[in-house]
C-alpha cells in the first residue's frame, strides 16, 4: 500500500481540536517540525501530547506552546524551556512527568497491545504514592495530584503498576522511508520516535529520503510499516533544516612563532 500523502498539511487534516499525540524527538534531534508546523497553521487546539519533552528553544512543539494549542503534556523532562515551565507554574497547562524509561515503556507497551505492566521505577515515591502536581492553581497551590497507583511485591520487591499509553495520532521524524512506511531512523534521532509511532493509532512520518519499495534493507529497518499509515517526503531545503540546541567548540589553541 502506498502511503505517500502530498502535503504536511494533508496529512494532519484530520487532527482534530481535543486530539491526543504522541510525538517523537528528543531536544532538537529528531523533532518532526514540518508536521507540528503544519498542525499550527491549521489552528489545531486542546491538544493532549506524550513526548518527552515540550520542545526546545524555539521550535518544536515549542511552536504549538506558545501559542496555547496545547492542553496537557505527558513527559519526562522540562529542560530548559522557560515558556512550558511558565505555563505550568501558573497553572495553564496540565503536565504528568513520570520517569523516563517509564514513558519509554508505556509508549511501547501500548504499540504493543500490552495495557499495563509493573516497575521497580517510582517505588517509594509521589510516582507510586500521588500527589505530584499534575497542575497548580497559579498562586502556588496544587488544583490537581496524580492518584495513587497500585504496588505489588514479586519476589520480595515492590513494583509500581503502569499503564501502557495510546493516542489517537503519532507524529515522528525519520531519516529514510518507503512508500509502505518502513522507517529509518539517524543515530540520535531514534530516541522516542519508533516508541511514539508504536503508540499512535494513525501515524504520521515525516521522512527526509523518500525511497521505493525493495530498496530498505530489511535488516536495517527500524521501525516496521505496520505502525505508519501517512509518510510525507520532505523538501532538501526541510531536510536539511537543524539547528543546534548546544554549540559546544574549542578556543584555537594559540600558536607560538613559526621557525623558518
């Protein structure tokens, strides 16, 4: 099946205000930017996101932030995004932070078909125990805490019950793709992106190569075509379009006289 659609904007059509997502990326690595750019223009609002973080710097689901399109955030990490920090403050965005690699495995569990399943993670904690701020008041006070979840010992250890995550869409970026949605992923830029697309009900790739049936090695594939429904190929101009979250270069060494 050919699962090429014509825009980024075709491909969102249908995501509605209120719609849950699941978004791959980890600080700029990886972030699909050309489908989130295209979910803005198309005024899409309410939104509830699972990703790991809420963008950074300016773009990202940064773009969609900023511009109160976005309802509730599931992740793992605020960083240093002052603007969904802000918001969460003031009591404007709901957010359930839970530790990292228990997002990893809910968004998998859930592509999975597993609905829930136990982890040492969070054991001891407001994790396990509730009460962390899912969204403050504005003045400093908690509006709502997470619930309490279920612990039960194996083998002498204490283990949290989590629950796997699916959503209605999945946004990812991927380096190569064919036209039946088997996805290639660069070094970093795999973080969370074949776990978001697993979790997603309709996925949406945004690839920067777009390549014909046959041609992926199957070995090499990343992530199977059975979880993507819509691959946009992007432009050279947006495939190549990265910035860097954190330039970190070395001073020239000074040089001494030369010597003839």
């Amino acid at each position: 099946m050919d699962k090429v659609v014509a825009s980024a904007g075709d491909a969102v059509a249908d995501v509605g205000d209120g719609a849950s997502l699941a978004v791959g990326g980890f600080g700029l690595s990886g972030v699909p930017n050309v489908l989130i750019k295209a979910l803005y223009e198309r005024g899409t609002t309410g939104l509830s996101v699972v990703s790991n973080n809420c963008g950074a710097m300016d773009s990202g689901l940064t773009v969609l932030l900023a511009a109160g399109r976005i309802a509730r955030v599931t992740g793992s990490y605020i960083g240093a995004n002052k603007e969904f920090a802000r918001q969460y403050l003031a009591g404007e965005i709901e957010v359930e932070m839970i530790p990292q690699g228990t997002l990893a495995e809910r968004l998998r569990a859930g592509g999975a078909g597993i609905p829930a399943f136990y982890t040492p993670a969070g054991v001891g904690t407001q994790v396990a125990d509730g009460g962390l701020p899912w969204r403050y008041d504005g003045s400093g006070g908690v509006a709502l805490a997470s619930p309490p979840k279920e612990v039960r010992a194996f083998d002498g250890a204490a283990y949290v019950l989590e629950r796997g995550i699916r959503t209605d869409f999945a946004l990812v970026r991927a380096a190569k793709g064919d036209r039946h949605g088997n996805l290639v992923f660069n070094k970093s830029s795999r973080n969370f992106n074949p776990l978001a697309a697993m979790a997603g009900k309709v996925t949406i790739a945004e690839v920067e190569e777009l390549v014909e049936p046959g041609v992926l090695d199957p070995d090499q594939v990343h992530l199977p075509g059975i979880f993507v429904q819509r691959v946009i190929e992007l432009s050279p101009e947006q495939a190549v379009d990265k910035d860097i979250e954190r330039r970190t270069v070395s001073a020239p060494a000074a040089q001494g006289p030369v010597n003839d």
